[in-house]
C-alpha cells in the first residue's frame, strides 16, 4: 500500500470519526436541553396581572407576554400592572424601561378594592365581575377582598348594588414606596 | 504550580488577547452595551474557550500528529469549536431564556471568535502540554471576560455623560477601547 493512501484515508476517518462524536454530543444536548415553546413568555405571563383587560391592545394578558417574548412589541403597555410590572419585564426582557402611560388626567397610585362588610349583603355580583377572582364569599353572606389578589381594576365597585366597595391605597410598606413625585417650586427656589 | 499561575498572569493581564493581541474584538464590541449581557458573554466564552482548547490539544496530540496530519489542524479544531458553541447555545437556552435574547447573534457567533481560534493555534505553536493548554485557554477566557466587564461598565458611564455629536455612539467606544489598550500595556514585560 502506498503512502499516500493510507495518510488520505487515515484523514478521512479521523474526520468522519470525529464527526460522528460531535455529531452525537450535538444530538444528546438537542434532547436534554430541549425548550418547549418559549420559557421567557411563560416568564413574563407570571408576573402579569391576569387580568385579561386587553389595555395593552392585546386580547389578554398571555398573548401580551408571547409578543414581548418576541420583542415585537413595548415594555410599558400593561396599565392595570403599572411600573412595578413594567421593570420586571424590562428585566425579563432585557429590553429599556418605559414609562408607564396612564391614559386617566392624573397619574393615580396603585389602590385595591375594599368591602364594607357592614353593608354588604351577599349578592355575589361583585364575585362575577372580579376577573382574578379575588374576591370571597357565598349568596347571602358577606363577602370580603383578598388584598394580595387584587389587581385595582376597579370592575367591582360599578355594580354593587349597596355601593359598599371602595377603591383605597395599601399602607406603604418598603415594596411600594416610591420617592414623592416632584412638586413646582416658587420661583426663587426652581432651578 | 509556579508556571501555570505565571500563565494566568500572562494571559489575563499582560498577554490579554483582547487588548493586547486584538483578538475577539467583535463581542467586544458588539456586546458591551450593558454590563450583564458582557458577563453572561464572558462566561459563556469562558466555558467555549476551555473546553475547546483542551479538546483541540486532544485532537491535535493524538489523532493529528501520529497520522501526520498537522496541516488540518484549522479545520479539525473548527470542528470542535463549533460542537463545543452549539452544545453551549443549548444550555444557554435552556437555562437562561433572557441571556439568550440578550446574546442574541453574537452566542453562535463564538464560534467565529478568532480568540478561541487563536488560543487553539497558539497551544499548538508553543508547544504547551495537556495542562498548560487549559489553563493557557482558561487564561485567555478570564481576561476576555475582565475586559468585557470592565469596558461595558465604562460605555455604561459614557451613555450618561455629555459627549460632543460627532463622538457620539461608535466612536467614543472605540477610543475608549483604544484608551484601555493602551492601560494595559502597562503590564507589558511583567511576564512573558
């Protein structure tokens, strides 16, 4: 046999060899690491409020996370979650914080419902409305509003019959403090 | 024990194949923006860097050179480069969705990193043994991602600050670059 060949065929083996190694390797991790669908929408739909208001302009709150999943769409566009849920998703993301934009005149802090339990007498329409269903209780009895539940998306307040649900802000605690916002100044103080 | 921390010291500070050999300069620039997208690059060059440097040494010493095929060591190690990448975008993509998106391009890009290419050559050029080949590509990895951190932070400061128009955006980044290079050849002739 000559030289030559056995060098050639030597070099195609190894290749073909080490191919078929790295090959495998390759094949091996496809399975084990295997994603299913996309883990960052999942991500993201976690942490939004479920509340399936369709502000963002999308038909509810998954949908939302799948097209920011993509990044085909802004940060800032879920109004019931406010900033605190925009800069987790700018996080998630890795895409700029945005503020905000509140469509009311002002710019209101975040406030869940609360139920005079007094007045209430247990029509469970309330209930009904809730789209997170934070709201608790039975016909005829009282009901009551499961703070951490509650989103602030004040579709509660509009029908109870007894008009017993108000809307106020939660004590402030560290997570929610937020630094005043800015006030006008007289004019010898503004810069 | 001596000479491998001198080939620490010699790739990660004096030899740093960012600054001073100019390799890798693409993700050096690409993706520096923010600090910790220029980490999870780093690690995850890291990982790419020292495990093909000690498969490349493998390749090399025992099936090229006993064939006499050392003249296609380029697309031997090519090969093991690009397994090692395609193995790493799994795993970042499995256990770190936002890294992936971050990383983007430049995470299958590794593959076309001329450091990772180069520390493979150069093991090879300098005769390094099984163990000095690792630490060699460790080495070189370390330095990448110091380099990376430590320029991504600077470009983060920049953004805030005042720069005249026309240095704005590419520019004052490769100055900047330039300005860091420049630092460290400071530690020239330290160690080999």
């Amino acid at each position: 046999m000559e030289e030559w060949f056995i060098s050639i065929t030597a070099a195609i083996l190894i290749f073909v060899g080490l191919a078929i190694v790295f090959g495998l390797l390759l094949g091996y991790a496809a399975v084990r690491f295997k994603v299913e669908g996309n883990p960052m929408a999942e991500q993201i739909d976690k942490i939004l409020p479920q509340t399936q208001c369709g502000q963002c302009t999308f038909p509810g709150c998954k949908p939302y996370a799948e097209a920011l999943a993509k990044g085909e769409t802004e940060v800032n566009l879920c109004i019931p979650g406010g900033t605190d849920t925009m800069i987790l998703i700018s996080e998630i993301t890795g895409l700029e914080p945005k503020e905000v934009e509140v469509t009311e005149a002002e710019h209101k802090p975040k406030e869940t419902a609360f139920i005079d339990e007094d007045v209430c007498i247990g029509c469970v329409l309330c209930i009904k409305a809730c789209p997170v269903d934070a709201i608790l209780g039975a016909t005829k009895l009282m009901h009551t509003v499961i703070q951490s539940e509650c989103t602030g998306c004040d579709k509660c307040a509009p029908v109870c019959p007894v008009d017993c649900i108000d809307m106020r802000a939660p004590p402030v605690s560290l997570e929610n403090w937020q630094w005043p916002e800015p006030t006008i100044k007289s004019e010898g103080e503004a810069k | 024990m001596q000479e491998y921390v001198l080939i620490l010291i010699s790739t990660v500070l004096v030899n740093n194949f960012v600054l001073v050999k100019f390799l890798g300069l693409c993700p050096f620039m690409g993706v520096s923006k923010k600090t910790d997208a220029a980490l999870g690059m780093g690690l995850a060059t890291t990982f790419v860097l020292t495990l093909s440097s000690v498969l490349s040494y493998i390749i090399f010493n025992y099936l090229l050179q006993p064939f006499g095929l050392e003249y296609l060591q380029t697309i031997a190690f090519i090969l093991a480069i690009a397994a090692v990448v395609g193995f790493t975008e799994m795993a970042v993509h499995k256990t770190s969705p936002t890294l992936y998106q971050v990383l983007g391009i430049y995470l299958p890009l590794i593959t076309t990193n001329c450091a990772v290419l180069g520390v493979a050559l150069l093991n090879v050029t300098e005769n390094n043994n099984f163990l000095e080949s690792a630490f060699f590509g460790f080495g070189a990895a370390v330095g990448f991602t110091l380099v990376m951190v430590l320029f991504a932070s600077l470009r983060e400061r920049i953004d805030a600050s005042d720069v005249p128009a026309p240095f704005k955006g590419a520019p004052i980044a490769l100055i900047t670059a330039g300005l860091m290079s420049m630092a460290f050849m400071g530690f020239g002739g330290m160690v080999h």
